[in-house]
C-alpha cells in the first residue's frame, strides 16, 4: 500500500561525515524492497496507483540498486530541498533506479508505521512524489 505525505528528510556528506550514504547491498532490507519494486512497477492491476506516485511502468529487469554515494548524496540533497542536516544526523537511504527515475527511502524518517520514500526525477534534483511504503 503506498500513502501520499508531506515527510522530508535530508543529510548531507561533508569532509566530517562518517559511512556511506547509500545503504550497502549486503542490508536485509534490500531483497524486499526490490521484490515490492518489480511488482508494482510490472503488475498492470497497479497501473492507476503507479500514476498517482509517478513511478512508470517498466520491465523489472530496469530497477537496479544504487550504491554510488554521489548519487546518494543528490538523492538526500533533493529529499530535504536543499536545507542541511548536522552530521551526527547523517545515515544512509536506499536508492533504487526504476528506468528513467529514482526510488528513494529513508527509513530513519516515519510517518506514523510508514517510512519515508520519494521518486526522483532523473537528475535527482526534483521530488516528483513523496509515497510511503
């Protein structure tokens, strides 16, 4: 189920900040979050709520895991429009390329039982919908 909300989040890699900013490959997390993402994008019963969090239909072999931090780094840039987050907040966020756009999800941030996910435009700098997963 996905539910539209307003959350934000942001952290930002600066010369202090310790770790990655994408979450490794080797977290549990991953496995389930890439079999949800290859459903939803792929299951034509989906296609209305597809539209709705501007995630297109695509063939599940075009959703691929991102591990660079510099295309972390402008996911969580875009997520918090901009503003910075002290280091001590800094922690890493999945970021999953769904063909042309970006699935991002942090899970530190909640809203209620629903962690914070957004998709991203292409270039990273544009929130086009922030669903909840």
């Amino acid at each position: 189920m996905l539910i539209v909300t307003l959350a934000g989040a942001y952290h930002q890699r600066t010369a202090t900040s310790p770790g990655k900013l994408c979450v490794p490959s080797t977290d549990s997390y991953w496995p389930g979050l890439m079999g949800y993402l290859r459903n939803f994008v792929s299951n034509p019963k989906l296609a209305g709520m597809r539209t709705v969090v501007m995630l297109p239909a695509v063939d599940p072999s075009l959703i691929r895991a991102v591990q660079s931090d510099s295309l972390c780094s402008l996911a969580v840039i875009a997520l918090n429009d901009g503003r910075p987050r002290p280091d001590s907040a800094s922690h890493p966020i999945y970021l999953v390329r769904v063909g042309e756009v970006y699935y991002a999800i942090d899970r530190k941030i909640r809203a209620g039982e629903y962690v914070m996910a957004a998709v991203l435009d292409s270039t990273l700098t544009k929130i086009l919908s922030r669903p909840t997963k």
